[in-house]
C-alpha cells in the first residue's frame, strides 16, 4: 500500500529538493500523508503491513510527534518511509 500509493508525492517532493527546497522530514511525512489523504491511522498500518519488522509497535502517537517535529526516526525507518 505505500510504496504504490505515495509514488506521485514522492517524484513530486524530489523535485522539489532538486530546485533548492530542502524539506524537513516532518514536513515531508505530513505532506505526503495528506495528499495521499491518509489518515495518521492509515499510515501507522500501511507502515506497518509494508514492514513489520521495523514498524512494530508503532502507534498514530508516534506519527504525530514525527510530524510535529517533536522526535523523529531512525535514519533506517526514514529510509523505509520514503521508499
């Protein structure tokens, strides 16, 4: 389900930093879980399907605070997240 459905944002987000934008990875989640209208539900189980070994036990909390910049995650999740 994510690496299909958040393709378009993803090529989209690329571009972006390729002109000069450099996109917080908070940013960057909450983007592309809003225009793939995903709730932070929805993305907690996609995650979570696409990868169970490296996103379980994750919780619609933890996607908040990645999106409010309060913690974020591992540079291997984030590498999973965006591919």
């Amino acid at each position: 389900m994510v690496g299909n459905n958040l393709k378009p944002y993803l090529c989209y987000t690329f571009t972006t930093i390729k002109q000069g934008y450099h996109l917080k990875f908070s940013e960057y989640l909450q983007n592309c879980r809003t225009q793939n209208n995903l709730t932070q539900e929805q993305l907690t189980h996609a995650l979570y399907s696409f990868d169970i070994d490296n996103f379980e036990g994750l919780s619609e909390g933890t996607i908040g605070k990645w999106e409010r910049g309060v913690t974020k995650p591992t540079a291997s999740k984030q590498v999973r997240i965006i591919k």
